[in-house]
C-alpha cells in the first residue's frame, strides 16, 4: 500500500468511526452493557467509572487488529485502519472526557465555540438517556433541537 493509499484509509476509518461510535452507544452502552455505562450517567465521584471498561476493551481489539495487520500476509490494511480508529479515540477522549466531563482539568476554566456545541448536545443525552448518541458529529432529535440548554457553560463535570 503506498503512503498516501494508507493516509487515505486512516481518514476513512477515522470518519466511519462516528457512526459506529453512535451505533456502539446506542446498542451496546445502552443495550447488553448498560450496567457497566450506568456509571457515567450517574457517576459516585470516584476516579474511575465502570465505564471506564469500554475504551480498555475497544483498544485491545483496535491493538489485536494491528497486530494481525504487521504480523499476517494479506492483512496489512489493517495498519491504517487501526491507526484512524486510534486517532478516533484520542479525538473522543479529548473531547468527551478532557472537555466535556473536564475528568483532567486540561479545560478548566476554558471554553471552545464547536466544543461547547458538542457539550451540549452531550448534555442533552444526559438529561434524556437518549439521543444524540454521537459524540463528534452528534444527531440531535428534532424533537430536543429546540430546547433551551445553555451550550456556553458547560458544568465542572457533569
């Protein structure tokens, strides 16, 4: 594969991964899994959430991947998809960990024009345990759209 055909599928994985993402939330986080998600809806204070799983398990899958890619003849595509789904979960964890929920402090205190759209919305399927289920690029139900949700002050962690 040459770079630029690996450059490519890195950006494709790296974009697919917002309807996966929203499809994971919706079937698995509040499906099979929602006793493990149930920790970040109604979080104890502790560090750590059950939640917390979640990432652990997608990233070992995402590594399995990789390594099958580097290791197996025939699979070498999966370099660059997993690399695109890596740059995805730093993207995720940024936004919905570091500035959303502000579980680092890197944000304290600060507020981003597009961030604090997503933290509204964000705040939204907090409010409802429904849609949006998305997190980059969130689907906010007509139905929400018009709601009044102060997108500018986005709470210490929610």
């Amino acid at each position: 594969m040459t770079p630029a055909g690996a450059v490519l599928v890195a950006l494709t994985a790296f974009v697919l991964m917002e309807p996966v993402t929203a499809l994971t939330h919706r079937f698995v986080m509040h499906g099979i899994g929602r006793r493990l998600h149930r920790s970040h809806h109604q979080p104890d204070g502790s560090r750590f959430e059950l939640n917390d799983w979640f990432p652990v398990v997608f990233a070992s899958i995402v590594m399995l991947g990789m390594w099958a890619g580097f290791n197996l003849d025939g699979l070498e595509v999966l370099v660059p998809v997993g690399v695109g789904i890596t740059l995805y979960g730093v993207a995720y964890a940024l936004v919905h960990d570091a500035f959303i929920h502000r579980r680092v402090g890197w944000f304290d205190g600060h507020h981003v024009a597009g961030l604090d759209r997503l933290a509204a919305a964000h705040r939204l399927h907090h409010e409802h345990n429904g849609a949006p289920f998305g997190m980059l690029i969130p689907v906010v139900p007509r139905e929400l759209r018009d709601r009044p949700v102060d997108c500018l002050t986005p709470p210490a962690r929610f």
